[in-house]
C-alpha cells in the first residue's frame, strides 16, 4: 500500500481522530496553563507589589495591631490577653482579636491589600518557644510608597498606646525582648534625692542627648556612663527609672551575671539595643570583684559565666564599641569595682546616692502627706534622724505606708523604723 494511501486511511479511521483530538485538546490545555501561570507571574512582577515581614522583625507585632486595626470584618482571629492598670489600682483584662494565619483583605486608601500571615509548624523560637511567623503584603500597582505608610501608621499606632509609659526590655538571646507589660511612667519628683543631686544628672544627660555634634567635630565617642553607688534602698534604681519616664526613655536590663551570657553576645546585645534607650547594668560589683580583692579568690574575678571582665571592657570602650549610648551602672560596694571598669571613658558621671538627709526626709514627708505644714516635715526629719542617721529612702517609705492617713503617728512612731 502507498504511504499516501496509508495517510487517507488513518484519516478516515475514526478511533484514530478521536484520539489526536484528545491529544491535542491535552496539549492546548497545557499551553494554555503555562501561559497563564507565565502571565501571571509576568503581571505580579510588573503590575503588583509585595512586602514579607518576618516575625523577628521590630515591626512584626506593630504589624499585628494595625492588621487587627483595619481588618474588623475578618472572621479568622486571634486573641491576645493583656491586663491593664487603672490609676486606682485595679487590674482589669483586656481581649485584643487579631487576624489568625491564613489569607485577610484590607481595603486602604481606596487600594485592596492581600494580607497573608503565615506560621511555620516545623520552626520554633528556641527562646520562647513560639513558631516562626511571617505577614506579607501584596497590592496592585508598583509605588512603595503605600507600604511606608502602613508602616508609619503602624509605628504610630504602637506609640500610642504606650504613650505615658516606660517600656522595659530584657535580653532574650541575640535581641531584646519586651518585659512584661509598659509601665506609666514615674514622675521625677517622686524620688527624693539629696538637694542637686537629680537635677546635675538629669541636666548631663539631656546635655548628651542634645549635642550629637559636638562629640563628632572634636573625635570623642558619642557615648555616655553613669554609676550610681551607696547603700541599699536609696534610690538608684528608682530614680534610674523615673529618669527614663523623664526623657521619655526605654529601659533595657541586663544581667552580668548570667551564664549564658558571652563576650560576643554582650557586644552585640549593646550595639542593637532599642533607640531612646537606657541599658541598665544593676549591682555590677556582683560579676566581678576587683584585681587587689581577686588576689584572695582568684576565680571569683572571672565572673559567674562565660563574660570575661576584658570583654566587658572592650564592650563599654572598644574599637567595637557602639555610639549614641547611655549605659547606668548601680552597685552597693564600689570598693570591689575594679578601677580599669570605672575609669572615664567607660563612667563619665560617679554619683554617691546615700542614706536620707534632712532635707530629704522633710520632702519625702510633705510628699506623703502634702496637706501637713513644713513645720510637721521638719519635726518628722528630726525625730528620723535622733532614731538613726542611717535611714534608707525605702525604709521610710516602708514607715509612711504604714501610717498612710496618719502624719502623727508616723512622726510619734519613728522607732519602729529601725525594727
């Protein structure tokens, strides 16, 4: 048989036709899957705009709230719990939903924005234990600008509700982590120190704040440190805290003493704390005691964990060193602080926070009971001081919580101070 006879009988054969139909009707569909999935990946490269925020981003829980913000008519949420503090002292419960994982839409500024928030089962926070995380965003159009605005809103809206109070951080691994719960913020007044005493370092520090240019034009690093020494329960740590209240300043608590804490992980701890932030070191005296006391136990100079006092030093005056930092020391025995620690450069402000004078005892008094007449403060400071000339800030607050309503006991009563 010809070929071409052969041709003109599978033409004819109708099993055959219906099968190269088949198969071309296959490899159209085909051709036309791939062209579409090329389109659209042609169209979301030209045409759409994506943001992915991972969870250990800064941003991340700014994100949440904004999400939970404009996306009411979800109906795939999530709770946060929170406990607030009213100015009466009552805690109530506060119930925030959010957006759970999964696909959200958001209608902004005449735009509709995709909101996926997805969560990785198989990766956790070897820290806290919670999964990886991620909100990406996708919108028509290419301009960025759109995301700088979710962002800048999302960053306000944080700022607002913790507008009033002091947030403080605490080292979890290689970040600082949130501590609790912002606190409100302590009025400056409501700590009582020596005459002068608050006012020369709340005026060094807004002095550093203020002048970033002149530490650059003369080479001096842009760097401050303070150590506040005496004895306990004087006010170092209160009065730490209302100056972060003060200036509008978080705090960032970190443990020298602890012993997963490194020489590297100090360093980079230091060099990513929070903007606006005060890093506080409390009773330093307690990681490592001094070279001429070390002489009697030389392992204690090694310190509790594996920070080495040479790191620490490189940490607050090495070439690694970062800038635009105010680190706080606090110690009860500065005689055991090593000399190379203190030196300046590493604490450029010393201040002694001592037992309470009469001055402080008398403002303390007016403090507690301000409808009384000085002339009662100044019997109260008396009789404080014929009991003891060693009173702390915190005994005496101790003594007036005790007679609260009652400005005449506590001034009959001052032995009871000492028990």
């Amino acid at each position: 048989m010809p070929f071409s006879d052969f041709v003109v009988a599978l033409k004819d054969n109708p099993y055959f036709g219906a099968g190269f139909g088949l198969v071309g009707l296959g490899t159209a569909l085909a051709l036309a899957r791939k062209g579409a999935q090329i389109g659209m990946i042609v169209f979301r490269r030209h045409y759409m705009i994506t943001l992915e925020v991972p969870s250990r981003d800064k941003s991340y829980q700014w994100l949440l709230s904004w999400i939970g913000h404009y996306a009411k008519s979800t109906q795939h949420l999530s709770v946060e719990t929170s406990y607030l503090q009213h100015e009466s002292g009552r805690i109530s419960t506060k119930f925030d939903f959010i957006p759970s994982p999964g696909n959200h839409f958001i209608w902004y500024r005449r735009k509709w924005i995709r909101v996926e928030r997805n969560r990785e089962k198989q990766m956790v926070d070897l820290h806290t234990g919670t999964p990886w995380e991620s909100v990406t965003f996708t919108a028509l159009g290419t301009n960025r600008e759109i995301f700088f605005n979710i962002l800048h809103e999302a960053r306000e809206l944080a700022l607002q509700q913790q507008e009033g109070k002091t947030v403080m951080y605490t080292a979890m691994g290689a970040e600082w982590r949130p501590f609790g719960f912002p606190r409100r913020r302590r009025p400056l007044g409501s700590v009582v120190l020596e005459e002068g005493v608050s006012e020369r370092i709340v005026q060094d520090v807004k002095g550093f704040i203020d002048n970033p240019k002149w530490y650059s034009e003369r080479g001096i690093p842009y760097r401050r440190g303070y150590l506040l020494y005496g004895p306990p329960g004087c006010g170092k740590s209160s009065f730490i805290t209302a100056l972060a209240g003060e200036l509008e300043y978080s705090i960032c608590l970190m443990s020298l003493s602890d012993s997963s804490l490194s020489d590297d992980r100090l360093n980079h701890l230091l060099s990513v704390a929070p903007q606006q932030s005060i890093i506080l070191l409390e009773d330093v005296d307690a990681a490592f005691l001094s070279r001429d006391l070390a002489k009697q136990n030389p392992t204690a100079y090694q310190g509790l964990g594996r920070l080495t006092f040479s790191g620490l030093l490189n940490a607050l005056d090495g070439v690694a060193s970062t800038e635009a930092r105010i680190v706080f020391m606090t110690t009860n025995h500065i005689e055991r602080l090593d000399p190379a620690l203190i030196r300046p450069g590493r604490v450029d402000v010393k201040q002694y926070v001592g037992h309470c004078t009469h001055l402080q005892l008398a403002q303390m008094f007016l403090r507690f009971y301000p409808e009384e007449p000085s002339a009662a403060a100044e019997k109260f400071a008396t009789a404080a001081l014929a009991a003891s000339d060693q009173i702390s800030a915190a005994q005496v607050q101790g003594h007036f919580m005790l007679h609260k309503t009652d400005p005449g006991a506590a001034i009959n009563n001052m032995q009871i101070i000492l028990v």
